[in-house]
C-alpha cells in the first residue's frame, strides 16, 4: 500500500457512518472498503433480537476486518433496543435515586451482555450531564442527580459494568450538556459559566471517568464561553485538548456527537468542521445519517492532511487510540441472542426495576 493510499485509510478510520434502512446499500459498503471505523445503529435500522444479531454478525463479516458496531443505549427514553428479551431499563435519574454504586454497575453489565449477545462492541453512555436545569428539553432525567458526586460515582460504576462486560462505555456529553436550556440537536447552545463553576459541577463527573481509565468520552455541540467563547466545544483546542487532555488527562477515544446536528451543521461547512475538530483532538468523528457528507467529510480531512492544515501526527495519535479500543472490545461475528433470556441473563436484571 502506498503512503498517500494509507493515509486516505487513516483519515477515513477516524468516522463512524450511520445508514437509513434496515440494511445497508452499496454507500455504506463503500465507506467500508475506504475504511471507516464503523457504524452507528439506530431504531430504523433494528428489528427483533434474532435480527439484530444477523444484521451485526452480517456487516462485520462482510467488512472482513474489525468493524466497530455502536447504539446509544443508556435506559429510559433513549434505548435503540426495545422489547422482549431486551430489558426495559428506567431513566437513569431513577437509578441515581437510589445512590447504589453496586447497582449501577449490574446495568452497565446488564447493558453489556445484551448488547455483546447481539454484536454490538461499543454503547454511547453513560450520560455524565449533571441535571442542574430543569428547563434543559435534552438531557433531563437521562442524567443521574443534580448531584455531580452522585453522577460521577454512578456514571463511573454503569462504564465501568459496561466495560467488564466486554462493551466499550463513552461518557458524554464533555464538558456537560445538562445546564442548557437549548437542544444542540437543533440549535446551538451556549452557556455563561466561569471555570470554576465548570470545575466544581460539569466537569467533575468528566474527571471521574478520565481517572477510572474508561474507553471513550464525547464531545457536546456547546460554546462553553469561559474557555472558548467563539467556537463550540468539539472544535475547540482549548476545551478538548486544554481541559480533557491535559487538566483532567483524558487518555481514550475521543468522539465527536453527530456532526448533522443543527448546532454544527448550520453553523460551520463540513471541510471546516473535520479540520478544526481534528485540530482540537477529536479522534472519531459521527456522521449518522447523510451518504454524502460523509464521504465529503473524509476527503476533507484527507485534503486537510494533504495541505499541511492538520499534522499527519494527529492522524497518527488518533489511530492508535482507537487501535487500542478496537483491541479490546470490537468483537469478531457471531450471534449469541440465544443466551438472552437465559438464566445468566434473567439473574442480572433481577432487582434493577427493569420489565
């Protein structure tokens, strides 16, 4: 492989795509061959169990190289799999209720056992937003407590289960989503506090995390205006590089939240957005819906690379992060649905509130 070839490659690694049927189209395989890092699944693309694991077991063997496999699987109203066998999980508010950090940790391994039983290597959760707004229409009782000792104590301990389970955690959304009272899925968001405020109450649960040396963190689409005033934080050095990095010493993957979201989307063209993304630190960049713009999005990073605008070391640094993540937890085809239900599986839900 030339040195030009290997480079498209590593630049294309570092997204993950998304596609919008129940099976995938000769796009996504494409995006494979040009080598994506993976695929995020959504409610669209998932059937019963039986199907999901062959849907799984399908793109990973057909990929004939590791591919990564994600939902957002965190309880209560965002859950990618619904219905019997899969667990019905509460909010994770209600957990926090409780303040059980042994509990918590049985629904990260809850978590991980459905998900592995059907393919899926990598859960983007626990959500780490601190509920200090009630008037945020995003996060809400997806977070733990108002409470962000209890948020980090809980977050750790369900990645934690998640990761002893086999399945890769992500905690987001970094530096902290929960005081907005805007959705970055369709605007974008700002919010006015000082550091220090940040230190004691956002980012508390983020150094958490980082000290546990958990998998993967992912980025908020929020211009955090103490650090960075002009820039929302995934495309920020100062908030991903300056306070992750190096204040908290983040060292895993670092991943943006979708990049078709209004907040990024309708404010910054995509040549733009993967060059001052990679810049600030991201790692892997979501791209969860539009076939174009995600091959748009890799030859802009490709060309970023190729012009001198973003450093071929942090392409480099990139991959051998998500190298790691990969190692661990991205699993080779097979299809263990039937060990859903199983006594194994019945006795880890028992006594979680779960249907």
């Amino acid at each position: 492989m030339s040195a030009s070839s290997e480079l498209d490659r590593q630049c294309a690694r570092m997204f993950m795509v998304g596609f919008p049927d129940r099976q995938p189209g000769s796009d996504f395989f494409s995006l494979v061959d040009a080598g994506v890092f993976g695929a995020v699944l959504f409610q669209r693309n998932l059937g019963d169990a039986q199907s999901i694991a062959e849907l799984c077991r399908s793109l990973k063997s057909s990929a004939r190289r590791p591919l990564a496999l994600a939902v957002d699987q965190e309880g209560g109203r965002v859950a990618r799999l619904r219905g019997a066998p899969f667990s019905s999980l509460p909010p994770m508010r209600q957990i926090g209720a409780r303040g059980d950090e042994a509990l918590a940790r049985r629904v990260g391994r809850l978590l991980a056992y459905e998900l592995r039983a059907v393919g899926i290597d990598w859960d983007f959760a626990p959500v780490l937003d601190v509920d200090t707004n009630p008037a945020n229409p995003v996060i809400g009782d997806r977070s733990f407590s108002r409470d962000p000792e209890l948020v980090a104590r809980l977050g750790v301990a369900v990645a934690q289960g998640l990761e002893e389970g086999g399945v890769a955690s992500c905690g987001k959304h970094f530096p902290g989503h929960g005081d907005t009272v805007q959705d970055s899925h369709l605007t974008l968001p700002r919010l006015p506090h000082g550091l220090e405020r940040l230190r004691e109450i956002e980012l508390l649960p983020f150094k958490a995390y980082a000290r546990a040396g958990l998998a993967a963190v992912m980025t908020a689409h929020v211009v955090f205006e103490a650090i960075e005033p002009r820039l929302p934080a995934t495309l920020s050095p100062e908030v991903l590089d300056g306070i992750l990095r190096n204040e908290l010493g983040f060292a895993g993957v670092l991943v943006s939240d979708d990049l078709e979201m209004k907040a990024i989307a309708d404010h910054y063209a995509i040549a733009e957005v993967v060059r001052r993304g990679a810049l600030a630190g991201v790692d892997l960049f979501l791209l969860c819906h539009n076939a174009k713009l995600q091959f748009e999005a890799i030859e802009a990073l490709i060309r970023s690379v190729e012009s001198g605008a973003v450093e071929k070391g942090r392409i480099a640094d990139a991959n051998r992060r998500l190298d790691r993540l990969e190692q661990r937890f991205v699993c080779a085809p097979e299809d263990r649905s039937a060990t859903l239900s199983s006594p194994e599986h019945l006795a880890l839900a028992a006594g979680l509130g779960v249907s």
